[in-house]
C-alpha cells in the first residue's frame, strides 16, 4: 500500500508500515501545504524553507528506508562552531557533569556503560545559538507531526562531551518507566572530524548494523524504542547535542 504526499509540483511515493505502536512513524498524510507558520507556533524564519523541508524529508525517508536518517551541514558551519564554543564554555566553568543511565530513582552512575559528560539546555533561554537549535528542531518535530501523524509535543536535549578514549555501550534511549521519548535527534559539533579519529555511532538495525562518523553539522535520526546503538571510543574529544522527540500526556 502506497500514500502519495504532494509536494509543491511533484510527488513523493511513501510506503505504509503497518505497526503496533500507537504513533506509527510511517503514515503519513495527503497533500499539504507548506509555510514557515502552518508548522509550528515556534518555527523559525528560515532564508529558504524548501531547503529545510528537503532535510526534514531527507531524515524521514531514510528512517522509513534503512532505520535511521542521515542529513550532512544540517546546520551552519557557523552554528556549529557557535555551539561547539557554548559546550565548551560550559565544561571550562564545570557546567558539564558526569552522565549516568537510568531516571529518577533508579538514576546512576555507571563507568563501564557510558563516560561522556552532559549539560541540559533549557527551553527558555537566552542564548541566540541554542535558541535557533531550539527553533530547528521545533520546526521538524511540527513537520513530523503534520505529515506523519506522530502527536509529539515536547523536545529535550543536552551537550555531550566525549574525552578521548570514552564510550556509551550499547542501549536504547528510551527508558523502561518512561515511553515519552519517541525519536532521537543527535546534532555533532566536532571540527574537522577525520575517520581514523574513531567516535563512531553504531545504529543496530533489525538485520544489521551501520556506522556514523561524527562530522560536524551533521544530524542523525532514529527511533528511540527501537534501535540500540553504541558510541565509540575516539582519540580526541568528541562533541554533539543529543535530543529527543517525545510525546508527553
């Protein structure tokens, strides 16, 4: 079964995947019309919308696809420098603390899943990179919405700071108490990232895997129920902004 989304003057074919889960990522609606307004109360005012759009579907075609969306300079090479500074301002004052697994009362602290350093950014603040981050990824999450049906209606996300040799062991981001989160949306902030230099994501598909190098401006997106995945060690730092979609009740 095939649902035809038009798109300004051409159309694109999107099969149907038939699920069990309430919010399935794969139905989408009819024809639609796109405007910086019709998205969300919050979008951003962007030079060009179509190229944004082209992004968003680029990372819902690929999850639809292979599990998993890869968009390369989803942001400003200057964006990201802006929000590789503000982390690293941030570790310098000793705002970035040591990560752990698990929420509320079972929260801890545990070396030998995950050794990254996190920092939670606020919705309401003042910063004007993190504000246009915010925007971003409030204008996709209302595009999802609007053409998949997904009923999300919340967004969290803090930075993330790998010292050289660190790792996250395999897991999924949603937690077992808690099925709010819905999909994840990892931003990397890293400058000049070679391959050799490891910091890898590994995505765990239903019959495979697939690796994710770090570089800078790119944006990864995948189901927080469903796929594992892992973060490598690397031989420098490695930085980005992980986020999640949810839906809250």
């Amino acid at each position: 079964m095939q649902h035809i989304i038009v798109k300004g003057e051409f159309a694109i074919e999107r099969k149907i995947c038939l699920q069990t889960d309430p919010l399935p990522y794969a139905i989408c609606l009819c024809p639609y019309s796109l405007t910086s307004h019709s998205l969300t109360s919050k979008s951003v005012a962007l030079k060009d919308m179509s190229e944004m759009t082209d992004k968003f579907e680029c990372l819902i075609q690929g999850l639809m696809d292979a599990e998993h969306g890869v968009v390369e300079n989803f942001i400003s090479p200057q964006l990201v420098a802006t929000l590789r500074a503000n982390l690293l301002a941030r570790l310098a004052a000793g705002e970035m603390i040591q990560a752990g697994v698990g929420q509320d009362n079972s929260f801890q602290q545990n070396n030998e899943v995950r050794r990254d350093q996190i920092s939670w950014i606020e919705d309401d603040q003042t910063d004007r990179g993190e504000e246009e981050y915010f925007r971003l990824l409030w204008d996709f999450l209302g595009y999802l919405n609007q053409t998949c049906y997904t009923g999300l209606n919340a967004f969290e996300s803090h930075y993330a700071n790998y010292d050289p040799g660190s790792f996250y062991r395999k897991h999924r981001d949603q937690f077992k108490v808690d099925s709010g989160r819905k999909f994840s949306v990892v931003l990397y902030l890293n400058d000049l990232w070679l391959e050799a230099e490891g910091g890898q994501l590994i995505i765990y598909r239903k019959d495979d895997q697939v690796m994710v190098s770090p570089e800078g401006g790119k944006v990864v997106f995948f189901r927080s129920d469903v796929n594992e995945h892992e973060v490598l060690p690397a031989t420098r730092a490695r930085m980005s902004i992980a986020g999640w979609m949810k839906q809250v009740h």
